[in-house]
DNA sequence: CGAAAATGGAACTTTGCAGTTCCACTTTTG
DNA sequence: CAAAAGTGGAACTGCAAAGTTCCATTTTCG
C-alpha cells in the first residue's frame, strides 16, 4: 500500500489541496489536481471523495503545524522568548493556518474526524500561554483560550495582507509579534 | 419597479442572505429564501442569478456599517474615546462584518463591483487611525492600514468565539478594546 | 370592491462538478 | 530486460443546485 513513489506523490497532492483550499475553499478537484501536477484519476485513486481529501489535507496540516511547534520549543525559556519564537513557527506553515483557518466548517466538522484525539488540554500553545499568565507576562485578565484565538486571528490577519500585497513577508513577524505585544498603542 | 412592499422585500432578502452566508458560505438559495421568510421564485425575481444576490447584498452590508460608523463619530472626541464607539459599532453589525469577511473571494471579487466607488482615502475609521497617530495614541511605527485590519480580525475572531459559545456577547466589546489597546500583555 | 401588484408552489431544463471506468503509456524495481 | 506499479487522458454516469416557466392565490391600494 505505501511505496516511496506513491508516498511523494500523496505528500505533493496534500500540500496542493492545502495551499490552494487555502486561497479558494470553493475549488474544484480538477484545479487541485493540476495544482498537485498529477491527473484527476491519479488525485480519485489516493482519496474517493473530495471529503475524504479534506480529512487527509486537515490532518497533515495539523501535523506540520504540530511539527513546528514542537521544534519551536514553545516550554524553552521565558514566554515573551517563546511565543516570539511560536510566532515565527506559525508564520512558516501560513499555508496550513490559512487552509485550516479559512473555512469554519473546517475547525467544526473536518477536523474532530480528522483528529479526535486533539484537544486544548494537551496544546503546548495554550500550556505556553497559562505559563506567561503565571509568570506575569501575559495579560491574566482574559482567558488563555481567547489569546490564543487573538494569536491565530493576528497572524491569519498577517498573511492575508501578504497574499494581497499589502505587507512584505519579512515584515510578518515583527508585525505580528509588536502588535501582539502592544496592541495599537503609541509608546 | 419600486414599491414600499417591494422595499421590504429586498430589505429582508438582504438581510437574511448576509446573515446565512456570513454563517455557511455554501448556503443555498432555497436556504436563502427561507431565511428570509420568501419563496425561491421571490428571491429570484429579484435577484436573477447568486452573483447578482451576493453584490447586492455586499453593498447593503457595506451600507449599513456606513451608517453605523457615522452613528459612531468617528471623528469626534479624542482617538482612544472614538475607537471604542467604533468598536461598539462594528459589533452591532456583526453579521455584515461576518459576512463581508468570512470569504476572501468577498473583498477581492465582489466588493470592486458592488462599491467601486469605496477606497481607503475617504474611509472615516483610516481618518481616525491616522489621527490617533498624529496625537500619539496609536503606535505609528506600523502602517494605518494595518492597524485597520487588526481592527477587524480581533472583532471577526471575537464574533466567531461567539458562535462557538465561548465568549458571551456582553464581553466582546470589552474584550476587543482590552486586546486591541494592550495587546496579550500583563499590566 | 376590483384592478394591479406581488407572491409562491410545482414542475420543468440547464449546468457544472463529483465520482467511475477503461485502457494505453510511463516509471520503478527485481 | 521484463514484470509490476503507478500514471493520466478521455469518455462516460449521477446528482445537486441554479435558473426558468406557468399559473393560481394573496396582498396592496385607488
């Protein structure tokens, strides 16, 4: 069932999926196919049905975004150094946020299939976020959740302006990360 | 072609098609038209086709959070007073925000032709972003413009947070202006 | 009241995408 | 090299939603 072959090829259909769901969640299989550079029969052999595609798509992007996080470190150092460096992990899989983020029936109805065992209890982001309010950084005065939510909409926010041309990638994270930190405020 | 029945017709079309879409952007027509307590030939003599539905219900969104920042005075009293009236505003017109953002084929493909008229030098919220800057209430070393959209995505995150059942409606405004002034820092 | 306007149910046709099948072709691998 | 695995073009079928038409019924208003 897995060869070296077919897994490249399930990799390159997944992250096309991703990358152009993310940009048009009304795309068609044919144009996720062609984005892949693989054949529509190639795309209907590796997943039936385009839910099933979404499942797949959902759950490798919540890998990669569980990856970075990991490699992020998010429980090293102090948490204004780690939520900078969370940060910065998010920006670098924007095609998955963007994919996973999008679409509200996504969060609601693809992904509890795609990954039940997920939960906020055991999400190093959230665990980041509490140890910063423990510590006096981060503001105790709002939930853990809804920082987290602000975290992912500011970034969301980000890379929409790229996609329009309105924000230099490389300014991403310094934005991001200021206008987490202050808000809008002046000095 | 215009009657006071007709009106309320089209009023009530509009209305329920922003507040259904804004919750499944694959929501039907007949679906629309249930919504908006009309048959489907109804919604169909007055809008031919979806397009035709999604401009016109574009620019009455567009139209109602006209209003609703001039209702806000904008430019009236100091930045920090103003924003939080806007910030009042923009979450009485919930739906519209939700609707008008929760599809980025909205403000890219729909909008240009359903206001064309629209662009960002007349915008009375960028008129009041650049003048908090200019007085030193709002950070300047980020651009007005990115300042909006940070506007907007906390109110849509917070907006989701409420569908989702987990933040009560009584909190958002506060919230939102806690965030947008403060960012997730602690005191 | 009665004419005009507006509505909506129902039965269509059209359209576009999803999913299937078949077979020739290419690539991998023992 | 030859068998096996993988690929993709093309021509299907199926289906759900879009859009159309017709006509009986209800509502509005002079």
């Amino acid at each position: 069932m897995s060869s070296p072959t077919r897994n490249r090829t399930e990799r390159a259909i997944l992250e096309a999926a991703a990358s152009v769901l993310a940009r048009d969640r009304a795309a068609t299989l044919p144009q996720i196919a062609q984005a892949a550079q693989v054949g529509r029969t190639t795309l209907h052999r590796y997943f039936p049905d385009r839910e099933k595609l979404l499942i797949a798509a959902a759950e490798r992007a919540l890998e990669a975004m569980d990856e970075a996080m990991m490699q992020a470190g998010a429980d090293q150092g102090t948490p204004r150094e780690a939520m900078h460096r969370v940060v910065a992990a998010l920006c670098s899989t924007s095609d998955q946020i963007m994919f996973l983020w999008g679409d509200k029936c996504m969060l609601t109805e693809v992904i509890p299939r795609a990954a039940p065992h997920l939960s906020t209890d055991q999400d190093p982001v959230i665990d980041l976020i509490r140890r910063g309010q423990a510590a006096g950084d981060f503001d105790v005065e709002v939930g853990a959740e809804w920082i987290q939510q602000v975290l992912w909409g500011i970034c969301y926010t980000a890379f929409e302006q790229v996609e329009a041309g309105t924000l230099a990638k490389h300014e991403v994270v310094p934005t991001v990360i200021r206008t987490l930190e202050r808000g809008i405020a002046a000095d």
